[in-house]
C-alpha cells in the first residue's frame, strides 16, 4: 500500500465532505519580514506598532494576505493539488486580525460539483475558514478550481452550483474590536486622501511596475506551503513553464496599490476574483484600481471602499479590461474585487 499522498482528483469529492487540513502554522515577525522583502508592502498599520496603536490596536497585525496565503497553503494537497486552474473567488471576509504567534489551521466543506464538458475535469467549489488557535475564524471564503479526473470514465455527479453572493454588503464587514482612525497620521501614512477623496468610478493608476522574478515566486509559494505541482514542476505543464501562484500576484497588486490607496490598510472582504490569465517569470505586473463603491461602517470615523483592483503586464496607463465579447484581454492577469477600510 502507497504511503504517498497522489492528491484528490474531481472523482474523489462528495457534497458536504468536511476535509481538515494538515499541517497547523504558527506565525511570527519572520513572516512579515519575507512578506515585505517579496513584495512592495508599505501600508503603515502593517509596518508600525506604534502606528497600530495609534489607530487602537495592541500593536500591528500581521498583513491580511499572510493570512489569506497560510490558509490557502494549508487546502492545496486537498483541494488543488491536481487543479488545471484556480478559477475564482466569493464571500471572503477577514474576521479577526493575526497576530505574531498564532498558529493558523484551515478546514473546507465542499459546496459544488460540476463536470466539465470534456469529460476530463470538473470544477470543485469549497468554502474555507482559517481558524486560530483557540478555534477562533479569523478567514473565510470560497473558492472554485478545475481539476482533473483520476479517470474519464467515471460518471459524472449530478451538479450541485452554489447560490453565491455578488458582493459581501457592507453590513457584514468586521470592523477589529478597537480599531480607531480617530488620530490618524495622514503624513506618516504617506497620503492625504481621506474616503470622501473618492468617487464611485474613479480609477487610480498605481504607476508602478514590478518584473516578476523566478526566484521569488518559488520563494514566495514555498513561503506558503502551497504544495500545487503547477508553480513547481516544469513537466506539469505542456509547455514547461512552472505558473507563478495567483496568490503572489494578487500581493503584488495590493502592495503596489500603496501609490494612490495608501490609506486602505486593512482588507476586510473578497468580493470576488478571477486569476484571468496566466502569469510566468519574466512579465512585469502593473496594477490599476476602479472605485466601485463606498459605504459606511458601524464605527465612526471608518469608511469602507469597495474596489476592483486589476493586475495587468501591458503598458503603464493601460486600463483595458474586457474586449467587446466580454472575454478579458491577454494582459490582465488579476481581476479582484475587495472593500477595504479608509478613515473618514
């Protein structure tokens, strides 16, 4: 009997399977230092004690992306250990902060399951929560991959798609117990702009671009404990490329979101996603933001943007994002929906 784990093809999942994922992790200041060394990362109340203090926390939490990738980590070997492609995303809200020290678990209940027309594959749909140590969901979401069939010729389970929210309503949003931007410090945040700067409409290009390096994604995805054999094995693909993980992408979009929403520091909701194509060493990632709505919260002086933050590898100033069939254009790569918090 084979003591090795080969991963869970679409054959293997059954509506209502609760899958708990090994191995717990515990965090600490050395993720945030590989964190912030991969990417761009500059919104001060990740950077600063003091500055988390200021705004009434017990000092600085760790970013919230650390903590979308540590769990994700923890479902690959179940869930997409064998994906073709991560397809999307809904209903994530981040429900407590992560502090230095805690260890991180996650567990997933499949939702949905629907074979594809080809016989070959089949989307899973699963809703994850991360959970800390004292059992506490500081995390949860759902997401949808393509995976593939162990065998072609085993029938296809009658579909099962979930009912999916749109958008996560701004009622729902968790502001963190304490959280003030009463003496907020806009010039060491390093911007002025407040939430009534912004305009439902606007799009704010962030400038930047970063060339993605083949070295940091491996890093970066071995950082995560994320296990799929897409970012890692050459032969896995056709065309022996290795896929740089979405989720490095995404980070790289948020960290260079700083220029223009520097004071959107904390992301409190996945709306929605899609990881609209493919990305490999070598493509430089810009990134542009589209205001898609603005709310208010349960705490005064705290407003909430609702942004659609688009990474892209075509030219700085390009904001194209679908062509006139609704497909997306070759040059986006990242197509993410979030609200965040800004002070009022």
């Amino acid at each position: 009997m084979s003591k090795t784990n080969p991963g869970r093809f679409f054959e293997d999942y059954r509506i209502g399977d609760v899958i708990r994922h090994a191995v717990p992790r515990t965090v600490a200041e050395g993720e945030r230092a590989l964190y912030h060394a991969l990417y761009p990362a500059r919104h001060a109340l990740y950077s600063s004690d003091e500055f988390a203090a200021d705004c009434g926390l017990d000092g600085s939490p760790l970013d919230d992306l650390i903590a979308f990738h540590v769990v994700f980590g923890k479902t690959v070997p179940d869930i997409s250990l064998n994906a073709v492609a991560n397809l999307g995303y809904a209903e994530g809200r981040w429900l407590k902060p992560v502090w230095p020290g805690d260890t991180l678990r996650a567990e997933s209940e499949v939702i949905g399951l629907k074979e594809n027309s080809n016989g070959k594959s089949g989307v899973v749909y699963v809703r994850t929560r991360g959970l800390n140590q004292m059992g506490e969901a500081v995390l949860e979401y759902v997401r949808w991959v393509m995976v593939r069939k162990r065998d072609e010729t085993t029938p296809a389970p009658a579909p099962v798609l979930p009912d999916l929210a749109k958008a996560v309503a701004a009622a729902d949003l968790v502001i963190p117990e304490g959280l003030t931007f009463a003496d907020y410090d806009f010039e060491l945040a390093g911007e002025p702009h407040r939430w009534g700067d912004y305009a439902v409409g606007e799009i704010i290009d962030h400038v930047d671009g970063v060339t993605i390096e083949e070295a940091e994604h491996m890093l970066a995805t071995r950082l995560w404990q994320n296990t799929a054999k897409v970012h890692f094995d050459a032969t896995f693909r056709e065309d022996g490329k290795r896929l740089i993980y979405g989720g490095h992408v995404i980070s790289m979009a948020r960290a260079l979101s700083f220029n223009g929403l520097a004071n959107a520091q904390m992301i409190v909701a996945l709306n929605g996603g899609a990881h609209a194509n493919p990305c490999f060493a070598g493509d430089t990632v810009r990134a542009w933001s589209e205001v898609l709505d603005k709310a208010e919260t349960s705490v005064p002086g705290i407003g909430a943007l609702r942004l659609r933050l688009v990474a892209h590898k075509g030219a700085a100033g390009d904001h194209k994002l679908r062509d006139d069939q609704g497909k997306y254009h070759p040059q986006v790569l990242l197509d993410l929906d979030l609200w965040v918090l800004v002070p009022v």
